[in-house]
C-alpha cells in the first residue's frame, strides 16, 4: 500500500483510524443485545398420533449435565 507524506497522508491516517474506530465500534457484537436474530413463519400445523417408542430412551444413552455458558 502507498503512503503519503506531509498534511495529506497525515490527514488520511488520521480519518482511516477514526473511521475504522468507527465500523468496529458499529459492528462489534454488544453484550446487552443478541449477536443474531432468526425469524420464522409457521406454515402449516397438523395433528396426529405418535408411537410411544418416539419418548423412549435410547439404550446405552448416559445422562450427563449440560456445560455451563462459555465454557468449552
């Protein structure tokens, strides 16, 4: 990339690294708010019986408690 030198290129830093302060302020992801949001219709609903073996528990399946968020 080409740098200029003198008040030019210096004023081009300088509004590169506010601008870009800038965008990654706008678009990096806030604690308080969701970094996704996912939306959805319902098209159509229906109703009808299920088997019993649908609820079963596999055999050999180990219950184990979930990880807590953020951890790995």
């Amino acid at each position: 990339m080409k740098t200029r030198s003198g008040p030019t290129g210096a004023l081009e830093s300088m509004a590169g690294k506010l601008l870009g302060k800038a965008v990654k302020s706008h678009f990096e992801p806030k604690a308080d708010k969701p970094v996704f949001h996912y939306l959805f219709q319902v098209q159509s609903v229906k109703v009808e019986p299920v088997h019993d073996s649908v609820f079963e528990v596999p055999k050999g399946f180990v219950e184990r408690p979930l990880p807590k968020m953020g951890d790995s």
